[in-house]
C-alpha cells in the first residue's frame, strides 16, 4: 500500500506534433516532475526529434521552435533516460490516456512496451469527485487556486501545475478517508482507442459544449481562414481526424482537418 508523504510520484507531460500517435504524429517534448511524497526531487524537460514537421495546431499550442527540435536527439536516443526513472513511481497525468497513447507508441516503434501498473489521471479524479464546468488543467488549477505561472518550458509547467493541483485535490478528499491506492489506475496498452480517439481536454470540451465555435483554420497550401461552425462528430478518416461541423459562413456541411484549426474560441452565452 503507498503511502502519500513518501510515494515516488513521476508528474509526466508530453508535447506532440500533432492530435494522434495513429497517424503518424509524435513526441517533440517530455517533462517529468519526480517528487518524494510533495518534495521535489528532480526534473527532465527533454526536447526531442520528432522526425517531421509540427503541424499548425501544434505551433500554434505549444510554440516549440521547429530549428531546434531537428537538432534535439530522437526519442530512441533518451528512451533508457525516460524509462529508468520512470520504473516504480506512481505516474500521474491530466488527461493520461492522450499522453501515454504517445509515450507508448515511440516504445512501440523500438519494438519495446510501456508498462505502467500505478498510473493516476487527474482528469479522471476531478470528473469523478467535482462538478465543474471545465476540467481542462488551466481551469483546475484557478478552482483549486494552484498557480500557473511557474518558470520553464509549457511542458514542464503543466507537469509543476499537475503535481500542485494532484495534491491540492488529495488533501480536500481527504475527508473521504481514501488511501492513494483507491484512485490508483493501470494502463494497458491499446491496439487502438476503445473509446475512439483521445483529445486534448480543451478540445473535447469544446467539440462537445453544444455551442458554437469561431475557429481559425489553415487549409494545406497555409491560407487562414476565420468561420462560425457549430460540431457534429470526431472521425478517423484515412489519412487523419476530422471534424465534421456546420459551417456558417458557407452555410453547408463541411469537414476540417483537427490539426489545422490553429485556434478556436467557443460563444459565450
């Protein structure tokens, strides 16, 4: 049975070059926060070659600089670095199973697998314990009062915010008198999505809020274009994710591309 106040926790975020490991797209950067118990005991903040190009909605999310990402190591190159340290903690996520879809695919590209026996989402607990009206991290941690502002990389930052809103949250469920292995998960690694494809919450939210969206979108010769749609439906189509939504401005039915709506802003009512 673990213990709260000397757990090994590894507080994991991942960064991607796009929406989905099942089409092609990859990691470009992993932060880890290792603590004992709350104490941090040590970070990583690891860029990585993801061996293509970003795609407009990943710029626009995590402003990694593309330069510098063709000349950070590939992931084969700091896998052992990654998976050592990684061995006994307790894993803790926001959203875990869009980040680890990620981090198993890159093992599974080196003829490798990803076990985790003792994985916590966050995002799960707080649906689970908490109504909200966003269980996005940013939104969570204002509920809880956790600060965001914290120095280092968007990755690392939402790894520190994860660990402060983790325990925040365990110490208001404290009266329930839980042990930290009743929230405790395991990961089996998926052939593919049982419940579809995983999105980044804000996304998800957004996608399913039933109201309309003012999207910035880039077609695939990198022309903007601004619209009102209200979503239909997620789809897997042969070559990525799309979404299948009405659009306002021409007034019909039209498919976008997930990873060229480069911003996305939901009506306020």
């Amino acid at each position: 049975m673990f213990n709260i106040a000397n757990a090994r926790f590894a507080f994991l975020d991942i960064e991607t070059t796009g929406l989905s490991p099942w089409f092609g797209d990859r990691i470009c950067q992993i932060a880890v926060v290792f603590t004992e118990g709350k104490r941090i005991k040590s970070t990583l903040d690891l860029l990585i070659n993801p061996e293509r190009e970003l795609s407009p909605s990943a710029v626009h999310a995590n402003g990694l600089d593309e330069s510098k990402l063709s000349v950070a190591p590939k992931f084969a190159e700091i896998a052992d670095q990654l998976e050592e340290p990684l061995k006994d903690a307790v894993i803790v996520c926001h959203n875990a199973k869009f980040d680890i879809q990620f981090l198993d695919n890159e093992f599974r590209k080196l003829g490798r697998t990803v076990e985790i026996p003792n994985l916590i989402d966050t995002l799960l607990l707080a649906r689970e314990f908490y109504e909200l009206p966003s269980y996005s991290l940013q939104h969570l941690a204002q509920d809880f009062h956790v600060s965001t502002t914290v120095p280092g990389s968007r990755a690392l930052a939402d790894a520190i915010t994860a660990k402060n809103l983790f325990f925040a949250m365990m110490d208001s469920l404290k009266p329930m008198e839980k042990s930290l292995d009743d929230f405790i998960g395991i990961y089996n690694s998926p052939a593919w999505p049982e419940e579809g494809v995983y999105l980044p919450t804000e996304l998800s939210e957004a996608i399913h809020s039933g109201k309309r969206l003012f999207i910035k979108y880039m077609d695939k010769d990198g022309e903007t274009s601004e619209r009102w749609i209200s979503p239909k439906d997620v789809i897997g189509l042969s070559d990525y994710i799309y979404l299948q939504a009405y659009c306002h401005t021409r007034e019909a039915e039209r498919t976008f591309r997930l990873d060229r709506i480069v911003n996305l802003e939901v009506e306020a009512q």
